[in-house]
C-alpha cells in the first residue's frame, strides 16, 4: 500500500523559509490541551465572522481592517495546525488533509461573499469568474496528488501564504483609499490569474506525462 502523503507539500512559495522556521519557533509552545483539530476548526467561526464584517464593511469600510484580522488569524491556525499535530503525535493525517483542504474552500469562499457586499453592482459577476480559477488551482492541486501522490499547493513561486497577503493588501487599499480605486484592476487581476492557471496546468499534465512514459519505459524492459 502506497504511504500517504497528503501530510507532506512539496515545492516552496516566496515565503516557504520565513513560514517554516516561524512554525518551527511557535509550535513548541503551544499549550498541550490546544489540539491540531482546534485549530483546524477555527477556520469555520474565521470564516463566519470574516462574511459579517463583510457585510458590516458596507455601511463602514473600516470593518475591512477586522476582515484583514481574521485572514491573519486563518493564516496563524492553518499553518500552525499539521505540525502541531505532528509534534502531539495526533496521528489526524488523513482526517486532517481533508478538513484543512475543504476548510479552505470554505474560507477563500466566505471573503468572496464579503466582498459582495462592498462591490459595485456592474463587477459582482467577476467573482464567479474568481471562485472558477482559483477553485481551479484547488481542483489541479488535488488531481495531481491523486496522481502522483506529490500535494503542491504553491505555483510559480505562489502559494496560499502569498495569496492571503494579497487579499490583506487589498482590504487594506479599499479601506485606505475607497473601493473605487480598487474596483477598476479586477478584470487585470483575473486575466493574471488565467495566464497562470494555464502555465500551472500545463506544467502539471507535462509533469504527469513524463512521469507515464517513464513508467512504460520500466515495464517494457521487464
């Protein structure tokens, strides 16, 4: 039976060494009676309070600073939350990649929703075109692992760390600003996001082909 290995990423984004040597330094201290499935669990209430400061956000644009919170707090406990469980001996490895991965489709969706709120009503339809690619990242990382058994969640030097920056800047820019200066570089946004879900893949289904050909060269000389 292959040995799973959903608990192990492969691939570094920009901020892979700063993240690791900070979880490195943080887990060690975390009390014993806080458990890996805790902090897996947080991202539910984070993603509950990040649509209602959200919808808050729409009478008072400074709610975008607690919806920046929150995005922090979701980095804090998704990052912190597998070694953890591998420094208490949890053994919640596949209960664990599960709940981690379908909470955070459930997180990157609940900012989209609070974003509804605050988006003028002619660019609401772009967030379904943003739920589309970045779900399709999602759906690429889990094919592929299905395949090969190698999770990479980071892409051209991208990855979830980077992703919740972006988002961060972005709140912090509307509530600085005004979302009317926002508003306009979705569509840019978008197009970006389209060109590099394209190379991903393609380097993926590359990656996934040689690894076949490779295979079929083995068997063909046994």
């Amino acid at each position: 039976m292959t040995q799973f290995a959903g608990d192990q990423k492969v691939g570094a984004s920009l901020l892979t060494k700063p993240e690791r040597k900070f979880i490195d330094w943080m887990v060690p201290k975390i009390p014993n009676w806080i458990r890996t499935y805790h902090l897996t669990l947080m991202t539910v209430p984070i993603s509950i309070l990040i649509v209602l400061f959200g919808f808050l956000s729409k009478e008072n644009i400074s709610w975008l600073w607690l919806v920046s919170l929150m995005i922090f707090m979701q980095w804090l406990t998704d990052s912190l939350d597998g070694s953890l469980g591998k420094h208490q001996g949890e053994g919640l490895i596949r209960w664990g990649y599960y709940m981690d991965h379908f909470l955070d489709y459930i997180f990157l969706c609940s900012i989209l929703i609070g974003y509804s709120f605050i988006l003028p009503d002619n660019l609401k339809y772009l967030q379904f075109f943003v739920l589309v690619v970045f779900g399709a990242f999602m759906v690429n990382a889990y094919l592929a692992f299905a395949a090969n058994n190698k999770f990479k969640i980071s892409y051209l030097g991208i990855g979830p760390t980077e992703v919740r920056i972006i988002f961060i800047l972005i709140n912090s820019m509307i509530a600085l600003f005004g979302k009317t200066y926002i508003a306009p570089s979705l569509p840019y946004i978008l197009i970006l996001s389209i060109l590099g879900l394209i190379v991903v893949t393609y380097r993926t289904q590359k990656d996934l082909w040689m690894t076949d050909k490779q295979i079929q060269k083995i068997e063909q000389t046994k």
